[in-house]
C-alpha cells in the first residue's frame, strides 16, 4: 500500500487540533474512559475498532488508518472484514438461551453466518465453556478458519437439554478495511519511541482496555511536554495488525531506538517486564532499573516468542529493542480471556501506578546521556565551587554528594547517566540531578545532549 | 611408525566382513560379554589384550595394532611387553598363600621375575594390602620402574607369620609390540567423532570393562545407521594407549569435532560428564543438554588434568574436544581399583542407561544443524500450513507449536539447534522436530545440512 | 613546581645510606613504634608531618619532599601550611574547660587563630561533639573554609554553663610547604608498585598510624629482598598529598603496574580489599586470591568514590590500577575519627597478619609469569624425570603432583601462573612451586622470566 493511499484512508490528518480534548487525570480518570470502551465489540477488523478509535480521538489526535482486505502484508494478507448484528441461540419456541445481545464474548469471534436449526450434538461441537468456572464465559477466536460458535458458561452449557435448537449469527465477512489507530508526537532528533498496544479484543478490560487507557495518557504527557525523542503510538488490532504496520512502514524501522509494548496494566499484580529478544536492548535495561529502584517489586522475564505483539517486533527479520510491560502476565491469572475479565478485577489506583512507572521509564528515556568529566585528573575542588560539604571528617557522605563524586569518577565520555546510576546503585534522577550540577560547574558536558 | 609398518602389524583389515557378529541388545547381554572378559589378566601390554580385542572382534569388525616396543611416541618410548605365567608366596612347606592363579590382581603389574626365599621383612617392602578393607586385594602397577610385589588382602597380610617365604613371579618382560583396538564407521562428511576407551585393567569391572562393553554397543549402533559423521573407537591401554596413538596419528587429528572417553559406566551411582580443557566445546554442551533432559541427574564437573585418557587428548599441544563420560567418578566409590571392582559391582540397567544417553548425544551430534527462517520478518502465517491450532483465545500454547516458535524466532542463520533448544529450555529433539516440519514448508533451510 | 625546586626542598637523598635503622620485627615493635608518633599533631601541612616523617627516616630512608604554599596541582593549589600552638576555651576565672594540650582532636583542624570572650551561644555553634558517646572527642577539619571551632566529648559539651568563654586558638596559617615522604627500592624491571599511605591524621591510631606503621615495615622488607619491581611507597597527606604527588610526577604513572593504598590496618577486625575503580586489574585478582588462600576471611568490596587516596589514584583521568587494603573499612567501626581511634584499639597480632598478607601478596606480584609447556603434546613422562610417584593405581594423587600436571596442562604460552592457580584451586605457592620443578628439567619455560 503506498503512502497515497494510506494518506486517503485517513479519518484526520495527523496536525488535528486538541480543542476540546479531555484529559486522563487520574486513575478514576482511566477507570470512567474504560467503563465507556468496555460493551463494544472489538475484534481485529470492524466497526467496533473504528468506534473504540474515534473516542480515544476526544483524548489525543490520533489518525485512524484504513489498510484494504487483501493488501499483502508480510507473509499475510489483510483479512476481511467482521461485523455482527445479532447472534443467539433459541429454544424452538423462541426463548433465548444464549444472546450475544447480553456479551459479546458469547459469539466465537470471525464466525460465519449461520441461521439454522441443529440438533443438541453437533450444537455443542460449536460450543465453547470452562468446566471448572460454572458462570465464566470464554473468549474464542477463528480469524483464519471458516467456522462458527458460540462461547458460554459452563452452567448455561449444562442447561441445554433440548433435542434441537435454533442457532443465529447475523454476522458479515466482507471485503473492507483493518483499522487501527496511529499517533506521532515530534521530538527534536530523528530517533523514535515505539509504544503499541493492541485493540482487537472485546469487552475485556484488563486485556487490553488497560493497555489502551494508559497508552493514551502517556501520550497526553508526551503531548504536555518537549521530548527529545519523537513518540510514536500505535493503536492495532494483535498480530495482523503489527504485521499490517511493520509491512508498510519498513523505512520507519531503523529510527527506533526503543520500543514497548503495553498490555493487561490495570489489575491488582504487580508489574512484569518480558524482555525484548536481544535482551540487552537500551529499553531493557531502564526497565530493570526503574524497577529495581521502585521497590524491587517488578518482575523482569526474558524473552519468549508467544505473547503480543512483540513477537512481531522482535521476530529474527526485525529484532526491534521492543519489550511488553505488564502487570500479571497474560494467561498467568484466572480471569485472562473470559467475561471475568471485566472492570471489576481493574483498580484505578494500578492504573496510576503503571503510568507512573511509565512516566519514570520515559523520564530515563529522555534523560540518559553519555558524560564526559572535564576535570578528569583527580577529583576537582567540589567545595571551592558550593558543591560539597565544608566541615570534614564525617564517617559518611549524603547520597546528593556521593551522586556527584559517581558521576565524576565514572563520566569518562564513553559511559552513559545510566550506567552510572546502575554502577552506583543510586536512582537515574539522583545521578540525573547530579551531573546537572555539575554541567552547571562546567566540570562535565554531555556527550551526546 | 610409518603406516605400512602399522599396516603389517594389523591382526585384520578395515573391511573384515560382518557373518556372524554378535550383537549386545540390552544391558543382560553386555553383562556376559563383561563377565567374559572379566578373568583375563590384562595390561598395558600382552597377551591378556590381544585376547581381549579378538573376543571384541566377534562383535564388531575392529582392527588389532601392534605398535613394537622401543617406538618413540611423543616423550616417552613403547615400553617392553609383559606377560605373567604364574606368581606366587608360597610357605617353605610349598602351600601356596597367595596366588595369581586365584587373582590376577595379586601381581603388581610389571612385576620382574623373582623366584627366592625372602625374610618377612623384605617381602613386606613388596606388599600392598588395604588396611581398614580386610577382603579386598588392591590393584597397583610399577610400568616404568623395575621392581616387583604383590598385593593381597589385609586377612592375607595380617596372617603372614612364617620368618621367611618363597617368592615366584614367573614373568617376562621383553622387546614385544603395544596392542590396541580401532574401528572407523565411515559417515558422510569429512570430520570425526573420537570415541575411546581404557583397556588395560585386569580383573576389574567398572574400571573398564563397563567402557569397553559399552563403547562397544554404541559402535555397534553406529553401524547399523549411516551416520553423518565419521566414528573412530579407540580401545587402548591407559596413557601410554592414547600417547602412541595420537604420536602416530597427528595428521588425524584435525578432522575430530568431538570425542570422548568413556570409562566406568556399569555402576549403579548417576552419569557424571568431565568437561574437556575447553569448558566450552560442543560436546560440553551437548552432554549437559541431554544430562539436563535426563531428569538432571547427571553431574557436570570441570575438566581437571588426572583421570584417564583425557589428559592426552586435552594436553594443551592438542587440546582436542574430548570430554569423559562416567556413572560414579573413578577414585570416588570405595570399590576403585581393588577386587571389589567386580561384576557384582554393576547393573545391567545402569549399563543400559549408560547407552542410552550415549544415543541421545549421538542424536544430538547427528541432528545439529544452523537454520535459517526463510519468513525472517513477522511471524509466518502458520495456521495457513496446517502447522498452527485454528481456535485462537486459550491462555497458553502446547510444547510442540511453541517449539515452532522457538525455531523460528531464533533462526538467523547464526544460531544452532541446540542454541535454540537451550534457550527455549526444551529437548532437542522436541526442536529439532518443529525444525523438520518447518523445514518440510519451506518456511525453514539448514544452513549446514 | 620543576623537578629543581622540589630536589632543593628535600631533606634528604634518595640513596641515603642504612647505618643505624631501626627494625620492625614484629607487631610488638610495630605497637611502639605507633605509641611514639601517637601524640604528634599532624595536619595535611605542618610542623608535625615533619616529625613524623623525621621519625620514619629512623627506619627506611624516605625522602622528605617538601611543595611551597600555592603550587596549583591539577584542579587545587597546595594549601598554606597550619601550625598550633596552644589552643583552649577557659572560663572567665582561667579555668580551662577544654584544652588542646589535653588531646589535640580538641581543635578543628585549619582553625584560623582566635582569641575571645564569647557568650555561649555564638561558642556552640564552634562546638562538635558526639551526642551518644558520651566520652569521645571527634575530629573535625575545615581545610579549605576559614573558621575555627572545638571538637569535645557530650560529657563537655554538656557541662558548659556559663554564659560566656574565652576562647584561644594559636595558631598560623601561612606561606610555608606541603611535606611528604618518598621511598623508591628499585628493582630489576621497568615498572613499578606504588605503596601510598596517608599522613595527615593528629592522634588517631588505626586510621592511620596503623597504615603509616605497616607501610614501613613493607618497605624494610622489599629493601630485604633483591625486587623484580620497583617499589615506590609515598607517605602522603590525604587527598591534596596524593593530588600534589599526581600532579607533579604524571610521567611516572605510566609505569605503574599495581598499587595499593595502605590505611586501617590495626584493629581487630578481618581484612578488606576495596578493588581499584577498574575491579579486574592485577591487583584486584591478587589480592583475592591471597584472601581466598588466607582462610577466606578477607573480604572484597567494589570500588567506590568515597575512601581515601585511591579516590585520586581511580579518577578517571588517571584510573591506575590501585585498590585499598584495610581491616575494619573507614567509617564502619564506631571509634573512627574519634579520640577512641588510640592504641588501645589495636592488636599487634593484627598488624603482624596484615604485613604476612601484604608479603603474601608481594610474593604473587613478584612470582608470577607467563608459562610455556616445553612438552605440550601429552603429558610428558615425568616418573622418569623422578618428579612422579612410581607406584600407580592409587585412587587420588598428591596435591604437589597435582600442582605440576596443573601448570603443564595450562602452560601454553598464555595463561600466567596466578590464571593457572585461580584455576586450580590452589595457592600460588604451590602452582610456583611446581613451575620450579618443571623448569628445573626444561619441561617448562617462562616467557616473561
């Protein structure tokens, strides 16, 4: 797809306004704007993604891009396109005892249109429920096989006795669109931040309404600020999406220099960090950081080829520095992709805890840089210039002055602000505020400012 | 030596035919061929050797060497050969109070002939008993210093009362030839797997007719499929063995890509595996990958430079990748190196085992190759090649599809199967399999096939 | 400051000879020799070094170097030089309430001179004083801010109760020099150790008579001893001596090979070893070795900025490869820099340990080499050179015949004899031992003899 077309499927152009726009103040902020995403029927293509996109428009302009079915995309090709109207399954006298009215987990995402009568067997080859949780309903999917069904509780699959039933999906699968949702904020060099998250999925909250809400307030203070870096956000439906993108914006590949994927950031588990594929990416190591210093409660994992869309990134032909911030892991809780899955297992104050870590990742993020001390023959004279204590022979010394005597020894013009804080094991924004300090001194430059 | 002089030493050749082999099926068989050699009085020259490899003859088509004594190898010469007809301490009455005819551990190896009536002072100068072990009779050697002995029971020692006694070794020791054993099992490509194992032992069981059966049985394997590599079995006597083979043989040595010796493999503790000098060869981690599959029973230990024919072979003018496997270490069950070595000592089922694991280092050996994914960028549509579940939602994946994944994100054309069965943590042969159905889609090439 | 300048100020020649020096036999001589310069009140400048100094010369014949007030030395200038006369506070009837000629932690070092009746407020905020330690006097400094002030025990501090002082500080700070000591033993090579202690503490013991003592002591034995190094040990104020000595001797670091600063090195408590800011130089490895070999007792900790004069030796302009070896760290026990640092704290077992270490050490600087086996191609046949048991079929070996199958199989012109026994597990004496015997019979060469 060349950028023409791109550029005519657009739903606004990417200067849009922010007149109007509503802010993500808080964590209840996040939880009302979750609450209103939550009955919509997302799957990876339909119009349930473009209506999920339009809001999220009232908060950031972001530019929702249209890619056509069948555009060839990596080893895939754009699917068609899924709506549904109504689905059910009825008793022969009309009584409804499984509606997709009531959840929309209820019908198996991408089935194809079916209005018959069919006897008790071959129904249940069509019917998907968890023995051990009676009132879970479980989300299933068929993207890429032609099939139909329906997904429900374990007590409403023990209560069909009858002989035959009357099964209906008024659903469609037409040629149209993939939709997602595409934000570039400006920085002031050519490298890029990646941050995606993935909007296929329907009403479940934690996966990934919560990954939604807070990639959009982390764009709002992106907005708020001038990064150095440009921030680019993307809003995909899992995996096709990706795909879809990295297909068609190969040139843009090269200029990222890190890279997250967020997903499942709301419920009460503390954080996870899976690693990109290298391992050792910049982004990899400034999670463990901020981790490390947040208490030590965040998990870091490494890297396995099953997940979300980092699989994409981080496939051998990329191998993007992109990492997937999470709280529990996906599949690691009970209520992963099942109607249990909904607003109540999210809490508002989760949701402000993973934005401040986001926003303490991006602070290293903008803030790193390679230091050279311009004094490097011994130490310089700290006190002569207001910089250290005057009274000596303490047996200790403050953190803010062994910060500076860190960044001294160690700013030899080829470490970063980062490997000092980790050499030091002292918080990035202490040796951060340290070296301006200095800089202030003209005893250290920045390198690379 | 030259080759031609080998060449007429040789008791048969290359291609003696297969009529009539025998075959070592399980553990029970290689019991008795054990129990068959066990009596023969073996050393690092002699007739007890020649005996020996001519029964291994029945089953396997080896070639008998004869390297003539006085041959410089390396820094030492072939030594004389030695053989012992009988030896005795006899009363002065003529009654017989220890006999080799009873024990062929009673000599001291290489004994010189003696035949005198000595005082009990001067006999017990020549004694070796073991004394908090009342019923085992040692095995010791003086192979390049002259002198004799026995070694008998500390019951035997203790009951030595009589003031003088009659001694006879009836021996020789004379200009004769080195014997070992070799057979290539030709494969596909130009390098080599080194197998070798210590023939020069007497009576003792674990140390090393247990390597010898074994190595044995894995030849036998190896004949029976046409391997990729080529398979060279040594069965040499102990240093000496491996010091004329690799002075005869440099030109050879290059093409070894693994090797390993094995020696006390029949007892009933777990398998250990000592490194070679490198610590990082591939036949280092291949046996660590498998031992680590086998339950993680089996026990690494670093490479030191005492044990048995790994100290020749990793000596730093070669350092080859030879690596030692074992069950319990030599030196390390009470039973080493005294008449408690016998075939009580060992178990079919550990012999057995010992096999097993020798195949599935074989398999891993065979089986390693670099891949390349040939769909590097994204994943590749799966589910499209029938390789992929169609139903999409569920929590996790099963071991054989992430094993695909696993393949395939890590394939680059840099990396080997076993890189990849390390990292995803699962048996090679698990990857190797997800590599051969990707392989059969084309999605995947082995770069050294 | 010219090589000149600093030739006319020196008191004595570097090849002053030996007649009469006093020996350090033993910690007991060691103790004394501490009691003597306890009472003295050294600064980083002043009459007091001088004696200090003077009375090192009694036993090793260091140089005393002398730098004038002004001298810009890297990013400082040499300070004017502190002298004390008397100094007390008394009360209005003369009484003297705390007196320099008591204890000379009594007066804040650089305290400019002074001699008032001042009411006690304006007095306590001169007044330091250690509120849980009732009895102990601190000491204070204010090298490089003019103002004066007393140090005194709470017990004091608390029994002032009058409402005015008079107070009497006798002191000068003038136009005057920085004085050092310098000692070079030469060896018989291009580079150097450097031996660095400080010598700017008044009457504290362990920090840093302790280190002044055992330095010393070093220093006799190297001059025992027909060094491979030359050795270079600088008895230096802390901070500004080891700036002043960088600054003016910056084309003699290039030939320093490993180094040590010397402090803390009496008391009771284990060794410690703070690595140079590289943390894999020589001496790092060393020195953990000799404490790995030492029982294990010794404790390593990473480098830090913060410590004394290795703070100057790391600085990133420099960064030689210089750790610290001390017992109990700086700071880590109560008494420091407090009146309670006195000889009562120390042991002379203690001292006589951390000399045994250093020699220990001194024993690897000196014994190491680059190694080359003569035989590398198997082992060579070492029975015959009579450095081999002739009796085979044990089930261990000794571990000095151990030691020599170690360095043969390591010595391949590569690995140095302290690679060879890190790898070993065994003491650098054992491994140079062996290496003696193997050179003794030209199976072994040193490369770097």
């Amino acid at each position: 797809m060349s950028d023409d077309l791109q550029q005519r499927a657009r739903g606004s152009g990417e200067d849009g306004g922010d007149a109007g726009v509503r802010i993500l103040r808080d964590g209840e902020a996040i939880m009302r704007l979750i609450e209103r995403l939550f009955p919509i029927c997302r799957s990876i293509t339909g119009d349930g993604v473009r209506q999920t996109l339009k809001i999220l428009q009232e908060y950031a302009p972001l530019d929702i891009e249209e890619v056509p079915t069948g555009t060839k995309v990596l080893d895939w090709r754009v699917p068609r396109e899924w709506n549904v109207r109504q689905a059910y399954i009825a008793r022969l006298d009309g009584t409804r005892v499984v509606d997709f009215a009531t959840h929309n987990l209820h019908v198996v995402q991408y089935s194809t249109p079916v209005d018959r009568t069919v006897g008790i067997d071959e129904l249940r080859r069509h019917l998907h429920a968890i023995a051990d949780r009676p009132d879970w309903i479980p989300y299933r999917t068929s993207y890429y096989s032609e099939d139909w069904g329906f997904c429900l509780s374990q007590r409403q699959f023990a209560g069909l006795s009858d002989p035959v039933y009357r099964v209906v999906i008024d659903s469609s699968l037409e040629d149209g669109h993939l939709t997602y949702g595409e934000l570039l904020v400006p920085g002031r060099c050519d490298e890029t931040v990646l941050v995606s998250t993935h909007i296929c999925h329907p009403s479940l909250a934690n996966d990934n309404l919560s990954g939604i809400a807070v990639a959009l307030s982390v764009a709002q203070y992106i907005r708020s600020i001038t990064p150095h870096y440009n921030y680019r956000f993307l809003f995909i439906p899992g995996t096709i999406g990706s795909i879809t993108w990295l297909a068609l914006n190969e040139h843009k590949l090269g200029s990222i220099k890190h890279g997250l994927v967020l997903s499942c950031l709301g419920d009460r588990g503390g954080l996870s960090y899976k690693q990109s594929r290298r391992g050792d990416a910049g982004i990899d190591r400034i999670v463990a950081h901020v981790f490390k210093h947040d208490g030590g409660n965040g998990r870091v994992v490494p890297f396995v080829p099953f997940g979300y869309d980092e699989r994409q990134y981080c496939s051998p032909g990329y191998d993007l520095p992109v990492g997937c911030l999470m709280r529990t892991e996906p599949g690691k809780y009970p209520e992963y992709h099942t109607s249990a899955d909904n607003p109540d297992l999210l809490s508002g104050a989760s949701l402000a805890h993973s934005i401040a870590i986001l926003r303490q990742i991006i602070g290293v993020i903008e803030g790193n840089a390679i230091t050279r001390n311009n004094s490097p023959k011994g130490e310089p004279q700290l006190g002569r210039r207001g910089l250290y204590r005057v009274l000596g022979g303490q047996s200790s010394v403050e953190d803010a002055q062994m910060a500076l005597l860190w960044v001294l020894n160690l700013s030899d013009g080829r470490r970063s602000l980062l490997d000092i804080a980790e050499r030091a094991e002292m918080p990035f924004t202490a040796i951060r505020a340290a070296a301006d300090s200095l800089c202030a001194t003209d005893l250290l430059s920045l390198v690379n400012p």
